[in-house]
C-alpha cells in the first residue's frame, strides 16, 4: 500500500508539465490545444487525487521520500510528500474545483490573444502545482516552497492584464502584503530549526509533545512558533491586519478570483493551521489570539460587504468573512468542522464568482450592480445555480453550508455564548448582503443601457456547465458531514479525519478545554439560527427585490461603502510615511551622503593625481634635490625618534 502511494508525486507533476508546454508553446498551440492540455493536466491530477483518497480512506497514511533537499551538517531536509487525510482532502478540492475553473476559463477567456490565452493557461497550471506542492509537503520547508510559489502566482495572474495601472498596483498589493505574513513564517522556520534541528511535521510535533532527539519545545518556543506561523496564516488567507489585498485581487480575471478565494490561496493558512493543530492546541494563549482575529475579521467584512456595490467586491468581503468563521473554528478547537468549511466554502463560493463572471460576460464587462437588475429572465441557468449559492452561503437548512456553518457555531457556543452569538450575527449578515446581491441583480427591472439589454444571454455550455456541477455540489457537499445529534454515525467527515486531529483532540480533553454541547442545545441553537437566517433571507429578498439601493449612501452607509477607511488609515500611517523615508533617503543619504562620498573619493583621486603629476618634470636637478630632501628626513627620523 505504502509503495504504491511513492507514485503521489505525479499529481503535482502533471500540472507543471501544462506549465511548461503552455509556456514554452504559447505562440506556437493553438487556443483549443492549450485549453485541452491546461485543462487535461487538472483532470490527471484529479483521478490521481482520487485514487490516493481511496488508498487513505480507511486510514493508511504514508511519507513519501523522494531524495534529500538540503544535507548541511546534521541538518538533514528531505523533499517529501505526505499522503494523509488531511492532505487527501485538499488534494480533491484543488485539483476538482480547480478542473472545473480551467474548463470555465476556456470560455472566458476566448477572446484574448493565443499568446495571452497561453500565458493565462500557464499561470494557471502553475497555481495549481504550487497549491499541491503546499499541501503535500512533509516538512515546513516544502511546504514554504509552495507558499511562495502560490503567492507568485496570485501576483502574476492578479496583473495578467498588465497594461492597466491600477491592476499592477493590485498585484503589488497582494504581493507585499504576503511577504509580510511570510516574513513571520519564515522566522518559525528558522526558529524550528534552531530548537529542533529538524523541520518534518513527526519530528517537530514529538519535540512539542515530548522529546525529539533529547530536544524539547519550551511554552515559549510553542508560543513563538504558533504566533509566527499564524501571522503567516493572516497574510495568505487574509485576515486584520492583512486582509485589504484580497478584495483588490478581483483586478485579475473572474476565474482566477474564483481560483484564488475558494480552491487554493486563501485556504493555505488554514491548511497550515489545521496540519499544526497540536502546537496551536498546546498554547490556549495563540488559540485565543486566533479565534479573536477569525471573529473580528469574520464581522468586520461581512460589514463592508453590506454596502459593496461591485459584484465581485460583495464576494471578495464575503470569502474574507467566511476565511474569519474558519479561523473562528480553528481557535475554539473545532478543527474538522474548519477543514469542513473550508469544502463546502470551495463549492459554493467557485460557483458564486464563476456564476458572477457568467453577469460579467453578458453584461458586456459591467460589475457595477446598480445598474444591472431582471437578468433571471434572460440568464436561467446563471440565476438559478447562483440562487442555489446564495442558499448555501447563508446556511439554509440542508445546504452545504448550513452544516459546516452550523459545525462552527457550535465550536463558538461550547467555547462561550457571547462568542456564538456574535458569530450568529455575522452568519444573519452573510445572508443579508447576499441576497442584497442576488435580488439586486437578478430580480426586478433591467436598469443598464438598451446596449447592455440588447447583448444580455446566457453564457456558452463550457460556463453553464461548471455552474450547474458546482451548484449540485453546493447542496449536497455538507451530508458528507452531517452531524451526531441529528443522525448518529452520518458525520463521515469527522470519522475521515479523526486521526489527524486525535492528538490534539486528546490534549485539549485532558486540559478541560474541549467543549462539548449535549443534543438537545444542539437542536436548539440549530432552529434558533435557521429561523433567524430564513428571516433575514425573505427580508432581504423583498427589500431588494423591489427597491434596490440606487442612490448615494450617507452617515455609516457611506463609511461602510468605503470599507471603514481602512486603506485610507494603512495610506496615512503606512504609505505615505514610508514613501517619505523613501524620498528623504533618496534625496538626502542616498544622492548628498553616499553619491557624495562615492564622487568625493573620486575627486580626491583626481586632484591628488594632478597634484602628484607635477613632480614629473623631467628635470635632474629636481629630482636630485628631492632625494636629498629625502635622506635628510630619513635621517632625522631616525636619529631624533630612535628608541
């Protein structure tokens, strides 16, 4: 069994082989080949991926080495991949989800140049590798790898249509925030290394758990450690304080935002997380610090997202609060309900913004949702999947999202009610915005220009079709994890994943920090938000249906339109004096002190030489005068300074 799972490394291979045939053949393939070889690639890797998820489903796991990365002394680093899981399931959302959103782009993108539409293919391909490559990684260090190759991804594609400012600014901005975030994590690497003098997931763990090589983790060092690694999580699945590059990635196109905020980018920090469960579970200090940050951002976008009017912009707020509930999980010690999240998130939101680059298209490139409105009635494939969405975001009874959003608050309530019934609030405001979103542009009246009107249709097979998979997955994805009290023995996520969490699981059960509800407050807290959560959905749906927002917002309306004026803040006390210390460096060090000092060097040289020159007269006397002078210096010296 362990033998035959050596042969995972070919699911990373396939997509960067697309990489580099698409590549290298852009000018020369032709658009249907590159679409076939972009999207094939993915398919391989998918039926790989679902041969391993048989192989470790009744709990085979196996570290696969492959051939030593790094041999420095006693630091010995190999480059393997472990097949688990935890890494089995991510495996099929990346590579599934990931398949439908390249079929989807070869519709998309059909207009683009064949040399463009090749690039796009091979940035695409190489996401894809660098996402497996993170999740199958045995070590820190292979899995860093990943994490940068993922964050060089998002910059390429964020800006693949270069030739506009404003979208290289937004590629900038997800690229320098990340280095941020990935600064800390690579200080806990380092840092793992000093303590453990190994960075392999068994090795590091036993050294938290016990003793590795008679080296041991203090509280310290687990605090540190799980501290750094999470301030990598913020930046890569963006969370406060390093959230705002996210909403400004929609500058790429619509299938990358699909690509990066529900199958592989923004899910990395949770994966991380989840993969150093004991370590966070070891420190309730950094637990603490992470449900906090998971709750406030979780609010604080679902918030800005309730005034968005950019159809893209409302998504990308919402996978920001959604990221928040999972770190929300994470910290209260429910790990599988956020890995479960992490799923049922990857079908629905891939639809939403697939489904939202479907408006796009009919709408002629209009994202502004003011302005679109009745479009059911022409666009019932896209209506329908993207209202089958909205359900399972807003975490309608038997959605996907109503059980691992329902597994979430449950986490929340046994942690502390307080901390559930915020998390309600933001689970009430999630179903507001969107279905603000959907009646907005789905229902009523068409309010574009006649232009808009007379282009509007439905969007080609090679779209739809993706649309209507995603959406089938986006209803039935969560009865994989249906939970106790309703049925006993249906959570078969949970049973999946029991070994990957059964440490930690343990450990915070003989802390008295694993919180467990009984069913009947289980039953309760389920009604208690379904009903509030149809509510909010019918309110919303009659509110927007009839009069959407059209005209200007005032007071807390136009503060939240403008996303509490967080950049503007990051601007005044970030940008600007930075940009300032950059001009005065420039200005002052860099051209007055170090261009100074460089070019007086060179003048100094240049007039002692002239200077010096002058001693070459050419005539004897001179000459014979200055040896003189020379040995009668010498002769002082020696006679006047000897000891």
């Amino acid at each position: 069994m362990q033998n035959s799972l050596q042969i995972a490394w070919l699911i990373p291979l396939f997509p960067l082989i697309g990489f580099l045939i698409n590549g290298l053949g852009r000018k020369q393939l032709s658009k249907s080949m590159i679409g076939v070889i972009g999207s094939g690639v993915i398919l391989a890797s998918f039926v790989m991926s679902i041969w391993v998820f048989l192989q470790v489903k009744d709990g085979n796991t196996h570290v696969a080495t492959y051939f030593d990365f790094i041999n420095a002394g006693k630091l010995k680093i190999s480059f393997a991949f472990q097949i688990d899981q935890l890494s089995s399931l991510f495996l099929l959302i990346i590579t599934g989800v990931g398949f439908l959103i390249h079929v989807y782009s070869v519709a998309y993108m059909h207009e683009e140049k064949t040399e463009h539409f090749g690039r796009y293919f091979s940035y695409l391909n190489l996401f894809v590798f660098s996402m497996l490559l993170l999740v199958l990684g045995a070590n820190y260090v292979i899995m860093f790898i990943g994490w940068e190759g993922v964050g060089l991804c998002s910059y390429l594609l964020i800006g693949f249509w270069f030739k506009k400012d404003e979208y290289n600014k937004a590629a900038n901005k997800a690229f320098i925030m990340n280095r941020i975030g990935d600064l800390g994590f690579l200080i806990a690497i380092f840092w793992i290394i000093s303590k453990a003098g190994s960075v392999n997931f068994p090795d590091v763990f036993a050294a938290a758990t016990g003793k590795f090589n008679g080296k041991e983790f203090t509280t310290t060092d687990i605090t540190c450690i799980t501290l750094l690694l999470f301030v990598g999580a913020t930046g890569k699945s963006a969370q406060i304080p390093l959230y705002t590059w996210l909403p400004d990635a929609m500058a790429g196109p619509t299938p990358v935002s699909a690509l990066i905020h529900a199958a592989t980018m923004v899910t990395a920090g949770i994966y991380m997380v989840a993969r150093s469960n004991i370590l966070y579970s070891m420190s309730h200090l950094v637990m603490n610090v992470v449900w906090v940050i998971g709750l406030a951002t979780a609010i604080l976008a679902a918030t800005i997202a309730l005034k968005q009017n950019d159809i893209k912009k409302v998504l990308a707020y919402s996978t920001v609060s959604q990221l928040g509930f999972m770190f929300l999980a994470l910290g209260t010690g429910a790990y599988v309900a956020a890995v479960f999240h992490v799923m049922t998130h990857a079908f629905f939101k891939a639809l939403l913004f697939l489904g939202s680059g479907s408006v796009i298209h009919a709408m002629g490139g209009e994202q502004d949702i003011r302005k679109m409105g009745g479009l059911n009635k022409r666009m019932k494939i896209t209506s329908m999947t993207f209202l089958l969405g909205c359900l399972a975001i807003a975490g309608i009874p038997g959605f996907s999202g109503f059980f691992s959003k329902d597994a979430i608050l449950a986490g929340a309530f046994g942690r502390s009610p307080v901390i559930y019934a915020i998390a309600l609030g933001a689970a009430l405001l999630t179903a507001f915005y969107m279905f603000r979103l959907y009646a907005t542009v789905f229902r009523g009246t068409f309010r574009g220009t006649h232009d808009q009107e007379h282009h509007l249709h439905e969007s080609p097979s090679a779209m739809t079709v993706p649309l209507i998979i995603l959406a089938i997955l986006s209803v039935v994805g969560g009865w994989i994890g249906i939970p106790e009290f309703m049925a006993s023995g249906a959570n078969k996520l949970n049973e999946f994943l029991a070994p990957v969490f059964a440490s930690s699981n343990q450990f915070l059960e003989s802390r008295g920090r694993l919180h467990e509800i009984d069913h009947n407050t289980e039953w309760m807290l389920t009604g208690l938000s379904s009903l509030l959560i149809i509510l909010v959905v019918v309110f919303a749906w009659n509110k927007f249906s009839r009069k959407p927002e059209l005209a200007e917002t005032k007071g807390l309306g136009r503060v939240l339109e403008n996303k509490w004026y967080v950049d503007e803040l990051y601007d005044t006390i970030i940008v600007k004096p930075l940009n300032w210390l950059g001009g005065v460096l420039n200005s002052v060090v860099e051209k007055d002190v170090i261009d100074g000092l460089v070019n007086g060097v060179g003048r100094a040289v240049n007039y002692g030489s002239r200077q010096l020159r002058l001693l070459q007269s050419g005539q004897v006397a001179n000459y014979v005068l200055l040896m003189v002078l020379s040995m009668l210096v010498v002769f002082v010296l020696q006679f006047f300074l000897r000891k």
